[in-house]
C-alpha cells in the first residue's frame, strides 16, 4: 500500500519535516510507504485531500508561541469531509539563513508569517532596522538568497541544508520550548485502523455555531462538557464570516467519541447550537516517539 501526503511546501519546511518524520514512522509500524506533495499553502494541501488528489495532509494547527493556525482551522470548516486521524507534536528551532557577511549586511528578512512572530524579540534586538517580509511559508523565499547577499529567511536548519545555504544565527526563536502540533487529515474514511499499532484516541476534535449573540450562547454548550466530567484542552472562537460578531468555536477535548459520554454530550449539545461538526478522534504522537 502506497499514500500520498499533502503538505505546505516547498520542500524544507516544518510541514514537510513534519511529514517526513511520519512516513518514516509509519513505515517502520506498518510497512505503508507514502510519496509527499507539497502544495502552495496550508487551505490547499487540506482541499487536495477534499478533492481527492492526495489521501491524507499534515497540516499545523498550533503553534505554543503564536496559538494556533487560522488558515487550518478555517479550511477544515469549510470542507465537509475531511477528519483528523492523528495528532503529532514537533520542536521548532528557528534559523536565520543568508549569504550575507554578517548581520549588519542584511537588510530585509522573509519567512512565513508564523516563524516572523516567534522570532520578533530577537528580530527587535539583533536586526531592528531591517525590513520584515512576509511569504507563503518558511521557505518560499530561501531560492531569492543567493542573488541578494543583503535579504535573510528564517527557516529551519534542515531547510539551509537542503538549499545549501549558510546560517548566520541558530535557535533564534523567542522562547526555546517552541513546537508546534499538527494533525495527520484524511477523507471520512481511515486509511488504515491505527488500534492496530496501539494507538487509542485520547483526544477529539469538534466545532459548532450558536444560533444567536446572546447571554448564556456559549455557556450551555460548555456546560454540557463540565456535566458530564469531559476536560477541554484547547477553545478558539473564528469569524463565520457571515456577520460581523458571529463566531464558529473550535474545541479539543480529552475523550474519544466513541465513549458512551461523549455520545451523551453530542445528544445534549444539539439543545444549544446551530451547527456542530465532529473532526475526529485521535492519538497524539511526540516528537521522541516518532524518532524512535
């Protein structure tokens, strides 16, 4: 059996590192080997699998500096069909990478979006005058660097590897137990049982819209939770982008939906919302035992 993996290219970024360490991981549990995609962003890898162009995406949700990634968690309420079937966690350590001489020849820095706020205090102390770039993703811009002795990218050290390109600064990220998490998404459908590899869900997904702005919207839905004794590890609100002060929540919580309680919960919150949808129960796989 061979898979194809959707992910935020181009080659060298944290999704694609991410990436590879689960296919490596997953040819070592199951012996499924996997071909990677990269696509221009984060919505289209997602759309690939909603389409049918590849069968799963890892995708970043949240980061532990920056909280988590809009662009993910809007695409994933958009586009019905997708689920989440694993959870894997990743260390970031971000790279200032240039041909520049030294840091007083640089005079703008590019990356994504993400990696320029978990590196804006060191930014403000080492390069305060430079100009702030922002691109697709981490590496979009490392291709630019060898023309321009004065532009800088702040990737990983994997990517100068890759590029073949110097790095100026290593581990310039703002706070050192920098990771992020980022979910393996497929079609409804598994593409394969993972309790075959031990791996139990221990964590679900879900988000739903209230009917209305008003007192006690969200209240009862979350109460609903704390009756029944499931804890809730992580809530976001976005923009339906219906109307201005109207809001879709996004909830991580520590149970399986399979469980007879959350089946009760499910029951119970469709008394108080609008539109529920259910990504998924999964595992969460560390950085540690993904190496192993």
């Amino acid at each position: 059996m061979s898979l194809s993996i959707a992910h935020l290219g181009p080659p060298g970024t944290y999704a694609e590192q991410a990436a590879v360490l689960y296919v490596n991981w997953l040819s070592k549990t199951t012996g499924i080997e996997a071909a990677l995609c990269p696509y221009p962003s984060i919505a289209q890898s997602l759309q690939a699998v909603a389409a049918g162009k590849t069968q799963l995406a890892v995708v970043p949700v949240e980061n532990s500096i920056e909280g988590s990634v809009t662009m993910t968690m809007d695409a994933l309420w958009q586009l019905d069909s997708l689920q989440i079937q694993l959870a894997l966690v990743m260390p970031i350590i971000h790279t200032l990478i240039s041909g520049a001489p030294g840091l007083d020849h640089i005079q703008k820095v590019y990356s994504h979006p993400q990696a320029l706020a978990q590196c804006q205090n060191w930014l403000g102390k080492f390069l305060p005058n430079v100009e702030i770039i922002s691109s697709n993703s981490t590496t979009e811009a490392l291709q630019l660097l060898q023309q321009d002795l004065t532009a800088a990218a702040i990737a990983s050290s994997r990517a100068a590897q890759l590029y073949n390109l110097p790095i100026l600064a290593q581990g310039i990220n703002d706070y050192p137990e920098n990771c992020t998490r980022f979910w393996v998404v497929s079609q409804n459908n598994a593409i394969f049982d993972y309790h075959t590899n031990n791996l139990n869900p221990t964590h679900s997904s879900v988000a739903f819209s209230v009917p209305a702005n008003i007192p006690g919207a969200l209240i009862k839905p979350l109460q609903v939770f704390a009756e029944l004794g499931i804890n809730l590890s992580r809530i976001e609100s976005r923009p339906t982008k219906r109307s201005l002060g109207e809001y879709v929540f996004f909830i991580d919580l520590e149970a399986d939906v399979k469980e007879p309680k959350m089946h009760s919960a499910i029951a119970d919150l469709m008394n108080y919302i609008e539109i529920i949808k259910i990504f998924g129960s999964y595992a969460v796989l560390s950085f540690s035992t993904l190496e192993s």
